[in-house]
C-alpha cells in the first residue's frame, strides 16, 4: 500500500508539473511576436550593432527608435515640449558641477516620451511593447522568464519596469517579484532607489496614463519620474530576476553619457537654449511638481535664477551684464553655458 501511495504521489506530481509546462508554454507564446524597440542615437552604431546581434540570437523582432541628441536640444527645436513642462531646479543647479548635464537630461526625457506617444499611436488597447534603451542585452530565453513574473505581476499595472539598478525598499515590496517604487527616489543624492530605464514593458491602454505622469513633474533623469502613482501604477521588477530578461551589456553600459567628469571637462561646450517659466507665486510649487533634492522656494526653468544658488543672475555667455527679468517679474530668462557634444543615454 506504501508503494502503491508513492507512485500514485509520483503520478501527480508528474501531472502538475506537465500542466504547469503547458501553461508556461502558453504564456510564452503570448509574448512570441512581442516587438522590442529600442532608443538609438545615429551616432550610436556600435550600440546598434550589439543589441542587433542580441535580438538576432534571440528570435526577437527588433525596432529602432532615433534617440533624441542633446544637440538638437541646445538648437531649441524641442522647445515647445521644454518650455511647457519645466526643467528641475536640482538639474539645473547640477549644470555648474556638470557641464552639459541639462541638456544631456533633457535629451533622455524626450527620447523616452516621444517613444511612448508613438506607442501610443500604433499600438492596440491591448497590445504590449518592451521599450529599451541599446546599452541592454537580450537574454536568449527572456519570454519563458517574462511569462513566469507576469504571472506575479499586479493586474493594475501601467508600465513594468524590467531593467533598474540601486536600492529597493523592503516597505515597498507588492507581490512576488515585484516592488511599488515609492518616493523619494533619492534623499541625499548619492543613494538612489529604483533607478534607471534600461527596459520598460507598456501595454497600449495605458501609455497616455505613463505619459501624462511623466509630464506632470518638471523634467529630471527620467527614472526618476517613473515612481508609483494611483494614476498610472509602475512596477519594478526584482533586481535579481532582471538578469534574465535585459540586463545591462557590462562594456556598453559603461559608456553612457554619464561620462568620468574629467573626460567631460576636456570636452568643448556649446550654450544651453535659453528658456523661460513664472515662477510661481508665494514661493510655492506647481501642482505635481515635487521634486527629488529641489529647493521648496519655487519652481525654475533652464536658465532661471535658482533660489538660493547664490545673488548674482545667470548671465548670457558673451553678455556684459546680468540677464534682466521680463517686465512684470514673472519670468526670467538666461542661457547656461555647456553642453558637450556627447552621446545622450539611450
């Protein structure tokens, strides 16, 4: 009777895990056609070529998207978009430690956003994307994995994110694998919590709800405007399952735009487009515009005065005096010289 006991366990076992083969084969096959697009300089072959070769090996149908350079950024031709949403002061205020730093900033917000409106045009309400940026490798069984976490995931989700390096809370931890990025995404500027945008996983429904979330904070490191919120609900997946989806390609992800300093000083500099914004009343922020490390005395465009960074105004390069406030004090306006001519992230 013993025996019979165990071969009948035996029997069962063998039944749940061929069940469970067959339901991970399925969830697998969902994610068969599941197109990756990846964020691309021109200037970025090498890049290309890498993440070209990964998908290649990979079976993976591979997009490019053109990344925007921080070029274009200092002509000002995304000026629209910049000037409508707002420049952190904390990115501003790191201009004069790191030159070119805003423009570079600016360059990898617009990237990601101007990717998921396309998204948002050519996608099904229910269709899923993968949005990386071309610094990732593709792990060559990335889909059976990406079907075991989704199994895990919450069914509210409106962006996934996949790739992300540094702290996790363990407050903060949802459901099985996943975690609820909470603010705040830094508290010292050296520890930083769920940081980076190196893979996304977006569903057509819900990219205007990760649009607008993006948008209604005032442009910092994309990453950082990628936290939970009750409108759009991100998830982060757990740093020790990410290895096996897209993890960052160890020598490419070494030569992001966040370049050693001293390379970046050697580098010639080019000024920053100036742009303008009120400065809101009473010293207040503007709705939704709580940021990591900014100053609570007000909210500050690219080239406004920064409180508490010092008397003097930011002059044009070239100027012989301070840059002057527009009538009626509402607005300042002056350009922040520098803006390597490196590659942006993404």
């Amino acid at each position: 009777q013993q025996q019979q006991h165990q071969q009948q366990h035996q029997h069962q076992q063998q039944q749940q895990q061929q069940q469970q083969a067959a339901q991970s084969q399925q969830e697998e096959e969902k994610y068969k056609n599941l197109v990756v697009y990846a964020i691309n300089l021109a200037n970025s072959t090498k890049r290309w070529q890498s993440i070209m070769q990964s998908a290649a090996a990979s079976n993976v149908i591979l997009r490019r998207f053109p990344a925007v350079d921080q070029a274009a950024v200092a002509t000002g031709v995304h000026s629209a978009v910049v000037d409508e949403v707002g420049v952190s002061p904390r990115c501003i205020k790191a201009e004069k430690r790191q030159p070119g730093l805003t423009n570079r900033t600016i360059a990898v917000w617009l990237s990601h956003v101007l990717c998921y409106e396309q998204l948002a045009t050519e996608l099904g309400p229910d269709d899923l994307a993968v949005v990386v940026e071309d610094d990732v490798t593709i792990h060559k069984d990335w889909r059976a994995n990406l079907a075991r976490v989704m199994g895990m995931a919450p069914s509210d989700w409106a962006m996934l994110r996949l790739n992300s390096w540094g702290k996790q809370r363990k407050e903060d931890k949802e459901a099985g694998v996943w975690y609820r990025p909470e603010e705040p995404f830094t508290t010292d500027e050296k520890i930083l919590y769920y940081a980076g945008a190196g893979a996304q996983l977006l569903r057509g429904s819900e990219i205007p709800k990760v649009v607008n979330l993006i948008k209604s904070k005032l442009i910092d490191d994309v990453d950082a405007r990628m936290m939970w919120n009750s409108s759009a609900p991100i998830y982060v997946l757990d740093s020790k399952e990410q290895i096996g989806l897209f993890p960052l390609h160890e020598k490419l992800s070494h030569e992001s735009i966040r370049e050693p300093e001293k390379k970046r000083k050697k580098r010639p500099t080019t000024a920053f487009r100036a742009t303008s914004m009120p400065v809101a009343s009473g010293g207040g922020r503007q709705p939704g515009a709580a940021q990591h490390g900014a100053p609570k005395q007000g909210v500050a465009r690219p080239g406004a005065a920064i409180a508490g960074a010092g008397k003097r105004s930011v002059a044009t390069p070239g100027a012989g005096k301070p840059a002057a406030p527009i009538p009626g004090g509402a607005r300042q306006r002056a350009a922040i010289p520098g803006a390597p001519k490196t590659s942006a992230r993404g």
